[in-house]
C-alpha cells in the first residue's frame, strides 16, 4: 500500500492525519447582505460531500409558478403519496425550459444510479396522474422499466426555486442564462434539489452529480467537461448516490490524483466505526482507502432566507488517503 504526497493545501498524504475539506468561494455575491449563500461563504462552509443522497430521480416537466412546497402543492396526491410512499432513496423534481413555458404533454425523465451503474428513460404523459402507474419499488431498486425510450444524452438542472431559497432564483438564473446562450447541450430550470446555501447548483445527470457555487463561466466549464467525460472537481459537491463521508472520500481522492474521467468509479465499500468512516474505492484500475470523518463545528452562522434562521455545520476530515498495491 503506497502512499499518496501531503499538499499544503489539504490533501491527504501519509504526512498529515487532519485535512480538511476543500473550500471554494461563491463567485456570485447575492445583494442581500444576510443571505444564506453569502453567510456560507463568508463564514468558509466547505461543499464538498453535502450533496443528498439520491439513487432514482422523478424530473417532471411543469411550468410553473412552483410554490415554496413544489413539487407538492403542485402533482396529484396519488402520485406523490404513491412514490413518498415506496422504499429507496427518491427524489421528485420539477423541471422546465428555460424559454419555452408552454406544457401540453408533460416530459418525465427517470434516472437511477447507484454511482456504478446507471439508466435514464424518458417519454411524455397526457396527465400527470398517468405516471401513478410507474413500477417505483423496483425503479428504485435500479431496474429500468419499460417507458418511454432509453436515453444517453446528458441532461443538467440548475435550481431557480425562488419561492424555496431566494438565493437559487438571483445566482441561478443567471447560470441557465449563460448556459441557455452557449447552447452546448440540454439544460433546464429545476425545483428545490437541496443545499440552497450553496447556489448555484446544477445536477449532471446521468451520473447525478452535485455542482454548486457556480456563476455562468464555471457552470459552462462544468458543462463542457461533463459533456467530455470529465468532471469539474472544483464545482463538485458530490455524487448524489454515495452516502457523504464516501463524497468527501472520492472528492479528496481525485484532487490529489487528478483524475476527472465521470464514469470510472469502479466500487465503492464503506465500514463506520464510530465517527470514522473507512471508504474503499476504485476509481480505474486503481484502488484506495480513505478514512474520513466530520470536523468541528465551523462558526454558526443567520440568514435571511425562506423562513431563516441559523445554519451549524461541520467540513469533513481527511485522516488518511491511501493507494492500495494489487
């Protein structure tokens, strides 16, 4: 088993056992002086493993407006009591064009993985009470079901759930403004994904990965290398299908090994004990051991946004990073 260099900027190596997390700094700077995205950045809130975990993804098309509670509030309740109501880590998103509001048949787009594996199907419904037929107990057990067609293109959402966050209205519209203009590939308008401090966010499907505090340059960034089988390592909140110690754990070993290639996670094997967490991963043909666990709580900090309050977090520790030999 080798081990990896120290760098001085917080990678792990055999040289330090107590790294922290990566932080980047928001580009954007919202106008409100309490707002929650420019208390997390001010106060250094590292991103970096905080994406929700999420393996099968509900994108359904509507308009809009979307209310504080949407996707409640707005899909029939049989629908949403049917799938709250299924076993498995699911989350229902809206979406929408970015120019085009008009809706006469409803484009749903399912997406699974487990951060190995990976299907997306996509097909249009006359109502949305249609999709209560949906086999989710075993969509959410990763078998792709007979709807709609297969499909391989690339899909990003950014959040612009106003009515949720003010802040995922004022720094992510501009993002889908920049990316809309590019027109580098298929982006729409989402509702509430979570982690609205970190604002901007953009969800990659179909690998589900977490980009946040981006402004337009570095969502195209993001975009453009997503596009090229590459990841945006410093706009990566995490890969919402791995529990967050094993976030941090694949974050931190493609900082200090630069390798970016989405689709190369091999395996992925977690044993807690107690506050540490051990993650072994495969990224490639290269295996490795990271030990992780949370930091100390980080200066709390209020906000103004959606009902406000005050926001205690914690980084993530890096104790040891390790190659392991064949």
């Amino acid at each position: 088993m080798s081990s990896l260099p120290c760098h001085s900027d917080g990678v792990v190596g055999k040289a330090s056992t107590q790294c922290l997390s990566e932080f980047v700094a928001n580009p954007q700077l919202s106008r409100r002086p309490h707002a929650c995205t420019r208390q997390s950045s001010t106060t250094g809130e590292s991103m970096v493993g905080r994406a929700g975990m999420t393996r099968l993804w509900v994108l359904i098309e509507h308009p809009g407006p979307w209310p504080a509670s949407a996707p409640d509030d707005i899909l029939p309740v049989a629908l949403t009591e049917k799938i709250y109501a299924t076993q498995g880590r699911i989350r229902v998103v809206l979406i929408r064009r970015p120019r085009n509001r008009q809706v006469l048949t409803p484009t749903c787009v399912l997406a699974w993985t487990d951060g190995t594996r990976q299907w997306m199907r996509e097909g249009s419904v006359e109502r949305y009470e249609d999709l209560s037929v949906l086999p989710f107990e075993s969509m959410a057990a990763g078998v792709e079901p007979d709807f709609g067609r297969s499909r391989a293109e690339p899909l990003f959402a950014v959040c612009t759930h106003g009515k949720k966050d003010a802040c995922c209205a004022e720094l992510g519209r501009p993002v889908v403004s920049a990316l809309d203009a590019a027109r580098i590939a298929d982006v729409w308008e989402c509702s509430h994904i979570g982690g609205d401090r970190f604002a901007a966010n953009m969800i990659a499907w179909p690998a589900a990965v977490y980009f946040s505090r981006l402004d337009g340059d570095s969502a195209t960034d993001a975009v453009e290398k997503y596009l090229n089988g590459e990841l945006s390592v410093t706009h990566l909140r995490g890969r919402a299908a791995l529990s967050q110690a094993a976030q941090a754990a694949e974050h931190a070993v493609r900082r200090v090994t630069e390798i970016v290639a989405t689709d190369v996670l091999g395996s992925v094997n977690e044993r807690i004990d107690g506050v540490r967490t051990t993650v072994d991963l495969r990224l490639g043909s290269r295996d490795f051991r990271v030990v992780v666990r949370p930091g100390p709580p980080g200066q709390p900090f209020r906000h103004d946004c959606g009902s406000g309050g005050t926001v205690e977090w914690s980084g993530w520790i890096v104790e040891h990073l390790h190659e392991r030999s064949h």
